[in-house]
C-alpha cells in the first residue's frame, strides 16, 4: 500500500534540537518525523487551545530564542510541571516574579520581562 502522507518542512530552532532528539527516544519514536507526526496526531485528537504557544509564534525571533534557550534549560535539567508544564511553568515564573496571577495574553510578555532579568 502506498504511503499517504505529504512531505512537509518545519523549522526546528537549534536550542531545541538535542531536547527534542532526546525526547523523541523517551517517547518512543523512531524519528524525529515520527515524534512531529505524534505531536500533531494527540494535539487534534485533544483540540486544547494553544493560548501560550500560539502567542509565541507571534513574537520577534529574537524573543522566541530566549524562550527557546529557557526551555532548552529546563528540559536538560529535568525541569518539569506535568501536564500543561509550559503554562504552568509561565504562570510559576510570573508569580515568582512578584507579577501576581497574569491571564494568558500576558504570560509570554512576564517571562521575557523575567528572562531580561537573569
């Protein structure tokens, strides 16, 4: 049976790279393809919103870099919220921060004003 798939290309920032390699072994993938192709499968089989992420996309690559190298950090540390780790790792670091409880359009603006302060 022939394959139905679409090749497709998608920008892996370099700070994430080795985390998502390693990742991908815990996880159980073969492939970095796989563990993308995985990715994409639980996310619309789940349909949760992507308030935090999204929002990251739409900022400078510069600032996307800081988050990337914090994550990167994170990963490599064994850093680790479970379950929605990412916004409830944002959410941490602005309370943290003396910032008090941010709703979820300020979340990326908090942890840059706090990675600023490293």
């Amino acid at each position: 049976m022939p394959v139905r798939s679409t090749p497709a290309k998608y920008r892996l920032p370099t700070a994430l790279e080795a985390c998502a390699k390693e990742r991908c072994k815990e996880a159980g993938y073969d492939s970095l393809s796989e563990y993308v192709l995985g990715l994409i499968r639980y996310d619309l089989l789940t349909r949760k919103p992507h308030a935090t992420t999204s929002g990251l996309a739409k900022l400078s690559r510069a600032e996307q870099d800081k988050i990337d190298d914090e994550i990167a950090r994170m990963f490599t540390s064994g850093d680790t919220l479970g379950g929605s780790w990412f916004e409830e790792r944002l959410k941490a670091a602005v309370v943290a921060a003396g910032a008090g409880e941010p709703d979820r359009a300020r979340l990326v603006t908090e942890l840059l004003s706090r990675l600023k302060k490293r």
